[in-house]
C-alpha cells in the first residue's frame, strides 16, 4: 500500500500519454469482458481502434458482447470463453494466445467474484474457486504476457482491484484479501518494470452498479445500498490513468477521502466498522 493518498497523478517514470494506437499496435486480452466493467473497457478499448480478446466464463453473453463491438480495422476480436477459476485455465489461455502468435501489448485482469458470508458459513470450494480467479489466474497471465511487453519495451497492465484491497472485511474476508494482493502485486511490478516502456494500474473501485452485490450476497452489505458508482464512469477512470501511467486510480472523490481516512483508523476499530456495515 502507498503512503500517500491515490490520485490520478502519473507515476514519475510514466512517458507522456501517446494515442492509443502507437501503444496497441498488437492486441488488448481483457478478462471478465462480458459485463460490468470489463464489457465497459472493452468499448473504450474498441472506440479507439483496439483489436480485443475477450475472455470470459458464458460463452452466449461473451458472443453477444463481442457483437456488440466496433470491428477493427486489423482481423475481428476473439471471444474466448474459459473458466479462469480451473487450474491451469490462464497459463492454457497465454499459451493459446503465443501459439495463434497474437502479441498482447495491453492485458486488463477484470474477472474476479466474491462470496458473501463468515468464513466457516462459506462453502470451501467457491472460495477456492474465487481465490484462483482473483489471485492465481491474474497472476499466471501476469507472468505470462509481462516477459514480452518488457523485451518489445511497450505495453499496459491494468488489474482490477477494488477499495477492499485497503482495509480488512468481516464476511467477505477472502475477498477482501484477494484484492489486497492484487494491489500489492500491482505497486510491485509496477516497480519492478519502472523505466522498461510498460505501466502497471490498479483500479480501486469502489461499490459499483454491475450485479456484483446480487451475484455474491454483498446486497446485504450496507455499502451497497447508497449511490452507487456506474460501470461506465469507473471504465473511463481506470482507462484514462492506466493511459497516463498512473499506478494506483481510485475513481470518485469520496472513495479517495475513504482510503486516506482508513490509515488514520486503528486496525481492530476498522474491522470492526466493517462488520457493522456488512452485518
């Protein structure tokens, strides 16, 4: 986690924003395309002349989203419909895509659930199924595709994490968790590649309109029962700060206060607010 509180400000080794095109000269693998925000950040990715593969889980949701798409102008895009939740389904999809020798010059790590319930209610096999989404098959493309962004000396990561990632939560704790790796593993490599030609964004959002709460339970969780952010306009933030470089995009003024407020709360107090809003 950062010291400093997430803005839209560009790491210090980030070149100056270039169209898009000079960037994707390859192609964008986007995982959770089909909806929600994934489905948004494909429509910016395709708005600006983007070639997209598009992974998900429902193979009719993921072909009707795709169709949904502006056609590139180099080859269509290319739904791909796998569980990332089967072990070994990323490092099968990275290899799928260095066989059909497709260069991936931006990777967007979306597809992530969430179960709602205390640890010992949850049924172990969705948790383990979660965690291998969230974690283990972001972090095997991850280390897939990285290596050949690095040697062309080009490309964009953009993992989806989530305002969870900061504080711990009561009844969602392994999702909670999961996204605090993914910030953390972000920031890392971010580092790690700093001055290579290739960004690293994580993209915090905060409770959002995308059928998440309903699909997990967390509907019962109070923090899903104000405002909620659109898809849309969590897109368009993540999209613009993984563009300028940007290391950590917090979308929304509220949720950026939120962040800061979370350091200055000591930890068991936190958890325990946590689990008032997620009775």
């Amino acid at each position: 986690m950062s010291d400093s509180l997430p803005t839209d400000q560009a790491a210090p080794d980030a070149a100056p924003t270039p169209p898009l095109h000079a960037v994707t000269t390859g192609i964008t693998l986007i995982t959770g395309a089909s909806g929600g925000i994934g489905f948004e950040l494909a429509k910016l990715f395709a708005a600006d002349g983007a070639r997209l593969v598009l992974v998900a889980r429902d193979e009719a949701r993921l072909r009707s989203a795709t169709a949904m798409l502006p056609a590139p102008t180099v080859g269509p895009h290319i739904p791909i419909a796998i569980d990332l939740a089967r072990p070994g389904a990323a490092r099968d999809l990275a290899a799928r895509i260095g066989r059909d020798g497709l260069t991936v010059d931006t990777l967007v790590n979306n597809a992530g659930f969430a179960t709602y319930g205390a640890l010992v209610e949850t049924d172990p096999d969705e948790t383990t199924a979660m965690l291998m989404t969230n974690v283990l098959a972001l972090t095997e493309l991850t280390a897939g595709i990285l290596p050949g962004m690095v040697a062309r000396g080009r490309g964009r990561v953009l993992n989806v994490a989530s305002t969870a990632a900061f504080l711990p939560g009561p009844r969602m704790a392994a999702y909670y968790a999961s996204k605090a790796y993914v910030l953390s593993f972000s920031e890392a490599i971010a580092e790690e590649v700093a001055g290579s030609g290739v960004t690293v964004t994580a993209l915090c959002p905060g409770p959002t309109r995308t059928g998440f709460a309903d699909r997990s339970g967390a509907h019962r969780s109070r923090a899903f029962q104000g405002g909620l952010a659109t898809p849309g306009a969590v897109a368009r933030a993540g999209y613009a700060g993984m563009r300028r470089g940007t290391r950590v995009v917090v979308p929304g003024v509220t949720n950026r206060l939120a962040v800061a407020s979370v350091r200055l709360v000591p930890r068991r107090l936190l958890t325990r607010l946590v689990s008032l809003i997620q009775p």
